[in-house]
C-alpha cells in the first residue's frame, strides 16, 4: 500500500506539473493536467500525458487519451480536477474515460461546480472504475487556487505584488519610476503576469506611466492577461498605449457608480477627487495608512485575523527608467485626466469604440468588480499598480497572497513609503517562503483563512 501511496503521489505530481504549463491561458476553464499510466509487468511508463488547451478546450482528459490510445484500456488516469459530468461544448470528460476503458481514476481536487462537484466520480464509479481522491490534495488545491476561489467565492484570487527599497519606499518624490529591482526579478513578474487572468492598476499609474501590461517574454507574449483600470471618472487617454491595444488585449476601465459628478470636475483645471492616486512625478504625496487593526509589527505576530472570510520588482544607485523597463508597481500611482472629453457620455462612448469594456462599479467596494470580473470567467487577478489601490483592497479584506519583493538600493529621506514592508505585514498573513533574485528578495505571504 505504501508502494501505491508513493506511486500515485510521484504521478499526480507529474500531472500538476503539466498543469501550471497553462495557467492564464485557459480562458474561464482551469488548467487541468492529465496523464495515463500503463504497467504490464515492467514497471509503470506514461503513454499519454496533456494539459487544457489554450482558450479552455479540449479539456486534458480527451487530449490525454487520444495520445494514448488503445493503451488506455487497462490504464489509470491521473487528473489534478474530477473529470467534468456535464454536456457543454465539448462531451463530459468522465464519459470519455469510461469510454476508453481505463482500470483505475487518481484525482487531486473535487470540483466544486455545481455542474459536477461529485457527479464525475459517480459516473466513474458506476462504470467499474476504480476512484480515489485527495492525492496530493493540498498541492492541487494550490495550482487550482483561482478557479477553485471562484467557484466557492464568486471572486478571482487576488495576488497583490509590490517592490520596496531597502528602507521601505517605493518612489521617490518628484522622479516617476525608479528602478528599485533587477532584470532577474523583473523577469520573474513577468512571467508572473503570463500565468495570470488578469493584472489590475489605478487611473493614476495609467496615466502618468502610459503602460502596456502586457508579457514581453519571448514565447509568452500571447499570454498577456486582461488589463483592468481603477478610473472612477473614465480619465483613461484615448491616445495611451492601454487604449490604442485594447483590441489585440482585452482592457476594462472600472467606472464609478456616481458618474455624474465628474462630468462637472472635468472641466476644472485639476480635479483631485478624479484620481485614484498621487503620484511623486507630480510633486505632491499622500497615501493614507492601514487600519491599526491590520498591521503587525514584525511577520512573527499573531496571526489572529479580523477579515472577513468570506469577503477577502543591472541597478547601482537609483534612477529612473522608462515604462518599459519597470511600468509602474513601484510606486505610487498619479497623473491628471486629459480635459479634451468633458461630458462623462462622450468620454464612455470613445472607448467603447476604441476596443475598451467599461464596467461601472463602486470604486469603495472592490468586492463588487471582483464580482464582476468572476462573471467574466477572470479567476486570478494580479493588483500592480499604486499605494492607494493595494490599500484599497487590503483593507478591504480581499488579498490572497502577498508578494513582496525587497530591493537593495535606498531611496532615502525623499522617498515614498510604501504602505508595506517585511516588518509591516497585514494580520492574518502567513510567511511561506523566501526567494532570492541576484540581491533581491521576493517574500510571499498567504492570508491563512480557517476551514
């Protein structure tokens, strides 16, 4: 039995690893891996191995068999998801391991849809095949975090990503972007965003920073995630790059529930209220603090949370750097709306036209665009951009994980302080692991929430 246990635990590992190949690029679907496994006498040997396609289908199950064969028969199926029951646009994936005759169904995680949640196992086992779950449970539940929290949660698992200097600032005052990473940490966030649904910024780093959001990986740059702008009053340039690529990537702009109101502040010189941010390129800071009731002082504290369970970045010295090489993350978010648009009206209907999906939400309840985003099959959502956006969603009790990622540079007495830091850490946050990039640190914290 042990030999079993240690078998079906080397094989499901196999099956999760081919898994995360697509991760963020299946569409509302997860990225189910499979793997069939044959022994006739000389030891078990893969003969069919596959992932869910890019876009969602043919799910892992059927590509997993077909590459296997007549070798299926007799064989046992290792799938890190049950196996669908329903009939959509492709025909249930357990009916199709019945069909193939295979011996024997290994499977990490149940599937919470409601459509399945059970009824894949049943089908599986009326047919004489024999099932067991929970194989590397834990392991599975982790490369399936975003699907499995919108199907439980009705919200896409959120990663909040910020890179902080060695004193703990994430700009300094009056300089923009400042490189406070390395190319090898940078990279990684990249690849970071390939394997997301979807990244999210506020108005004020769309502005101010005009980036693309996009993978610029060789390879990956058709896995780029669907960007998502915090722009209460529909600020967002027409001429920017978010706009002029909204066709070829997907972009939402996140509009305030009350529009009318800056309809009227548009046609003022500056209105502040219009901005999700204040951002040191423009001179001026200010970015509230967390509640008391959410910061420990050191990452070993308590751990007691008070949230909601069921609603929660080559460098010497500092320098700017252009978009490309470190778009926003860094820092605080800012800039001014351009004020050739003045009526809110006109200024939807011009991107709508440009390609851009506008959502209209209240921008103190981002509870409510995860929502939205979850109805739009976005299971992962990365928050990059500005102080003000990560607290909004941090004292709102909607961070999954944190990744911070610490640099070696300091940024000194004009620096922007970030609203955390690896002494600074939100209650209820767990510290998992510590990576290394060259000189810097990435730390990753996981809201550890109760079963």
């Amino acid at each position: 039995m042990a030999d079993r246990t240690q078998e079906d635990e080397r094989f499901m590992a196999e099956a999760l690893g081919v898994a995360r190949r697509n991760l963020g690029a299946t569409g509302s679907n997860p990225s189910v891996g499979c793997i069939i496994v044959r022994d006739d006498g000389d030891g078990p040997h893969i003969v069919g191995s596959a992932v869910t396609a890019v876009g969602g289908r043919p799910h892992a199950e059927t590509q997993a068999l077909a590459m296997a064969g007549k070798a299926a028969r007799g064989a046992t199926a290792y799938v890190t998801l049950e196996p669908c029951s329903h009939h959509g646009k492709t025909p249930p994936c357990a009916d199709a391991l019945v069909a193939a005759g295979v011996a024997r169904v290994v499977i990490a995680v149940t599937d919470p849809d409601e459509r399945v949640s059970g009824r894949g196992l049943d089908i599986l086992r009326d047919a004489g095949i024999v099932v067991d779950t929970g194989v590397l449970e834990e392991e599975g539940e982790r490369e399936l975090e975003g699907y499995l929290m919108r199907k439980r949660n009705n919200r896409p698992y959120v990663t909040l990503k910020l890179a902080v200097s060695a004193d703990g600032m994430i700009g300094i005052k009056g300089q923009g972007q400042i490189r406070i990473t390395g190319a090898a940490a940078r990279e990684h966030v990249q690849r970071l965003r390939a394997e997301t649904d979807a990244i999210l910024v506020g108005i004020g780093t769309a502005i101010t920073d005009d980036p693309e959001l996009t993978v610029r990986l060789s390879g990956l740059e058709d896995r780029s995630p669907v960007r998502v702008v915090m722009d209460p009053g529909l600020a967002l340039p027409l001429d920017g790059k978010l706009v002029a690529t909204a066709r070829s990537v997907p972009v939402i702009a996140v509009a305030d529930t009350e529009l009318e109101k800056y309809d009227s502040e548009f046609a003022e010189p500056s209105p502040p209220s219009v901005l999700s941010d204040i951002s040191p390129s423009r001179g001026e800071i200010g970015m509230p603090s967390l509640p008391p009731s959410l910061i420990e002082t050191t990452a070993s504290s308590s751990r007691a949370s008070s949230v909601d369970e069921a609603s929660r970045e080559d460098r010497a010295q500092p320098q700017p750097i252009s978009p490309l090489e470190g778009e926003m993350s860094d820092r605080t978010e800012g800039g001014n709306p351009p004020r050739t648009i003045s009526s809110f009206s006109t200024r939807r209907a011009a991107l709508e036209a440009a390609g851009v999906e506008v959502v209209v939400c209240n921008p103190s309840e981002p509870l409510d665009l995860l929502v939205a985003l979850a109805t739009r099959g976005i299971s992962s959502l990365l928050v990059e951009g500005g102080a003000r956006t990560a607290q909004t969603f941090l004292n709102a009790g909607l961070v999954d994980r944190i990744l911070l990622f610490t640099g070696a540079v300091t940024l000194g007495s004009e620096g922007v302080p970030s609203p955390l830091d690896r002494h600074l850490i939100p209650v209820g946050f767990v510290h998992r692991q510590t990576t290394t990039f060259g000189d810097d640190l990435l730390d990753t914290y996981e809201y550890e929430r109760t079963p």
